[in-house]
C-alpha cells in the first residue's frame, strides 16, 4: 500500500489553500518563519499540519542526531556526489522516472542545477543544529515537502499518470528510499573508497534521516532503526518494482552524469578541475551503478581509472577516519574543514537565486 500513499497531511493543507486562493509557497515561507501566529485564520488543515512539524517525536535523541549529521559531514563533497550517482539505478523505476520528468527539471541542460540544489537542502539539514525549530535546515525540509505536494498533484490529476498501475507520485516508499541511501547505502558503500565509519555512527546517521523523514511526511514508525534493517529496507524497495528500459529513465541518467562536464566558457586550471570532477562521477558509477544501467546508459566503463582513483583516494580517507576516531581535535579540526569545502562548492556553481524553485509538471 505504500506505493498509493502520498503525505496526507500536506496534501489536505495545500489544496486547502489552492482552493482559498492563497499562495502556498507564501504561506508556508511565514509557517517555517514566524510559526502558525503569522497566519490570520488558519485552517483546521494547517494547523494540523503545523502541529506535526513543530512537535518532537517521543523517539528522537538530539545527541544521536547532532553525531548523525557530524558523519554525515565528514563525506563533503564526495558525499554529494555519491547521493546522486547512487540514484542512477532507481531512475529506471517507471513511477520516480515520470515523477521527475514531468517537472522538467531533473534532464537535460536543468539536471545539474537541480542537483545543486538538492546538494543546498543536503548541507543545510546536516549543519550543527540545522534540524531545529526554525534552522534553517528544517526550514528547508518543510519546504521541500511543500514542493513534493505540489508535484504530487499537479502529476496525479493528469490523465497519461497510470496510478494502479505506478501507484503514487512521490509516495511513502519513495520518502523512505532516498535517505537509507543517504544514510546506511552511504556510509557502508562508501568504504570501498576508504571511509571507516562505524556502525555506531552509520546509525546515527539513519537516525537524523529519520527526523528529517518525519519533518517531510514520512510515516517513521517503518524507518530501520540498525543498520541490518537498513539494509534489509533498500533490498526490500529495489524489489518492489521492476527496473525498466523505459527511455525517460535512461535519459534522466544520461543528463545526471552529462551535467558535470565541463561548461565551454570553463578555461585552465578551472577546466582541469572541472574534467577531474567529472571523471569522479565516472569513477562512481562504475563502483556503485549496475553494470545493465552503465549499458543501457551508453557510459564509458574505465576501470582501471576507477581501480587508480581509489588507489590514489582510499589510503587519504582512511588515514583521516583512524585520525579522527582517535584524536578529538583532529575530527573537529577535520569537521570544520569539510563544512568550509561543502560551502565553497556550492557557492561557487549556486548563485541565490537559483535557490527559488517553483515547480511547473510538463503533462
């Protein structure tokens, strides 16, 4: 039943206000801003809405959450990138492929400042404190869930959306699936490059998805808990429905991986960074994207660039881990240096106005 269940709460609370006439992107910025006594009259809906946002669940341990976001941190950049190679295989899912196209943001010459984006909401969910009241990592959370009801309705009241058959656009096992991969697919793949994270921390992790799950509408009391149940959750999702060769799909993966070649107005060392970035991407898809989807992508498979990358990248980041889990200085000394290199990235390709996103369905 998963597959046909979207965020009812949101859901109730938008069209509410679609059919008031108000803007809902106004009046959410003034709920995640000023909380529900900035809001004249407030539906029934809205305040229920409201209600679930600003209340604790009983189960959340900030402690385990702020450790959660400080492993979460420590991947930087190459975090960012892992979440989104590691997608490539979930974009031959028929219901996430249309769901994505049919915002005309996720293809093509859109793709990379899409995943810039997702990299801002990445970065402000896990900087210290930003799942808070009002910080602006939760800020961003229930805007994001804001976008999630307007997608989701705006794709399911068209008539060319097969809903017995897809389910639901953006549904509660697609809320679920992004961040085990964010979380417990993260921090286990990512040893192949060298990271040591442990299992302690990996579950912290899982439990500051959790959290931002809950702020977003997920129904949290299915959310894996160890790392075992994590595991076995993304098994349980990648089986629910089979990949396709559907060319929405294949080309949503083609515009991901596309995205990071470098501009032509890119000149010099620049360039040259930019090519390394690129290739970084490669490197990934080849050690955590399926040998069909490489296929069906028509993506070079350089694996003796992928075997020098990590040979050359491995030992760092396993030096820095041993470092880090023995000298308390040394991880926050680290812990710093990876927030300034996350910010600098994405200060450098996401100008502030990129950050206005209003999504418009192309059925």
């Amino acid at each position: 039943m998963a597959m046909w269940e979207g965020d009812a709460l949101a859901d109730k609370a938008i069209l509410e206000l679609r059919e008031a006439g108000a803007n809902p992107h106004a009046v959410i910025e003034t709920l995640i801003t000023k909380g529900l006594e900035g809001i004249d009259a407030p539906s029934e809906e809205l305040v229920a809405l409201w209600k679930q946002v600003s209340t604790l669940p009983d189960w959340l341990d900030w402690e385990k959450l702020e450790k959660g976001a400080r492993t979460y941190r420590r991947y930087g950049v190459q975090g960012f990138q892992f979440q989104g190679v590691g997608t490539l295989d979930s974009y031959r899912n028929e219901n996430l492929a249309k769901t994505l196209m049919s915002t005309g943001q996720y293809s093509d010459d859109t793709a990379f400042k899409r995943f810039l984006l997702t990299c801002n909401f990445w970065l402000e969910i896990s900087e210290p404190g930003g799942m808070r009241l009002f910080e602006k990592g939760w800020q961003v959370a229930v805007r994001v869930r804001l976008l999630h009801t307007l997608i989701r309705r705006a794709v399911i009241s068209n008539p060319k959306w097969d809903a017995d058959k897809i389910g639901m656009p953006i549904n509660q096992v697609g809320l679920h699936a992004a961040p085990v991969i964010s979380s417990v697919v993260l921090g286990h793949q990512l040893k192949r490059m060298g990271y040591r994270p442990t299992n302690d921390e990996i579950e912290a992790m899982m439990h500051l998805w959790r959290y931002i799950c809950y702020v977003m509408g997920a129904s949290t009391e299915f959310f894996p808990v160890t790392s075992d149940e994590g595991i076995q959750m993304m098994f349980d999702i990648s089986n629910l429905q089979r990949a396709t060769d559907d060319p929405d799909g294949i080309r949503l993966c083609q515009s991901f991986i596309k995205a990071f070649e470098p501009r032509k107005n890119v000149k010099g060392v620049a360039r040259m960074m930019a090519w390394l970035k690129y290739w970084d991407n490669i490197v990934q898809a080849v050690l955590f994207v399926s040998p069909e989807t490489r296929r069906l992508m028509g993506m070079s498979n350089p694996t003796w660039f992928a075997a020098l990358t990590i040979f050359a990248i491995s030992p760092r980041n396993f030096v820095q881990d041993w470092l880090r889990h023995r000298f308390p200085s040394y991880a926050v000394r680290l812990d710093n240096r990876m927030r300034r290199q996350r910010r600098a990235w994405l200060k450098e390709h996401l100008e502030e106005s990129d950050l206005v996103y209003r999504p418009q369905s192309k059925y």
